[in-house]
C-alpha cells in the first residue's frame, strides 16, 4: 500500500471516528440524538453554533439515518451506496482538515 493511499485511509478513519465522537457526546448531554434538524431553528445562536458541529458531525449522522431507512423504509441499494459514498467523501475532507490542524498546531509531527 502506497504512503499517500494509508494517509487517505487514516484520514477516512479519523474522519469517521470524529464524526461519532460527536454525534455521541452530543446525544449524552442533549438526551436526543444529533440531525440535521438543528439547522431549522430559524436565524438563533443556536443554529449558527450548529454549523461547525454539523459540518465534523455529519457523516455519522448520514449514515445512521441511511442504514435506518435501508432497514425500515426498505431503500434501494443504489440509494444506500451513493448515501455511504458521500458520507466516506465527507468523513475524508473532515479527517484531512483535522489532521492538518493538528499539525499545524504542532500535535502532530
């Protein structure tokens, strides 16, 4: 496996693993799970601090939501796979961006 192919598969799982740390932390201190519902609270501080949030937090969310409506709604497997690739796409973005925060903070070497 090629050096740039294990950063981007490294990213991929920080990506995931910080998009369910989250959405987790936030469901134990709301006592709801986190959705992109948190947006329709019209022009509020609440709202506008819910972007950041959602932008790491959103893969978890859009997975979650996929697998239950594969499970309940019955959806077509096209529909699942495009919904898991766009989740794996966003979880890449957020776990680079994430990444090179840390070092450029210096966490990281």
């Amino acid at each position: 496996m090629s050096p740039d192919a294990l950063n981007s598969l490294f990213s991929l799982c920080i990506g995931f693993a910080l998009a369910g740390a989250l959405a987790s932390g936030y469901q134990a201190l709301v006592k709801r799970p986190a959705g992109f519902g948190l947006l329709q609270q019209g022009v509020a501080p609440q709202a506008f601090a819910a972007v950041p949030f959602l932008v790491f937090a959103a893969p978890f969310i859009i997975m979650r939501n996929t697998l239950r409506g594969a499970r309940i709604e019955r959806r077509r497997f096209q529909f699942v796979m495009m919904a898991t690739m766009l989740a794996g796409f966003w979880s890449l973005m957020s776990g680079t961006f994430f990444l090179m925060t840390l070092r450029a903070a210096g966490v990281l070497a």
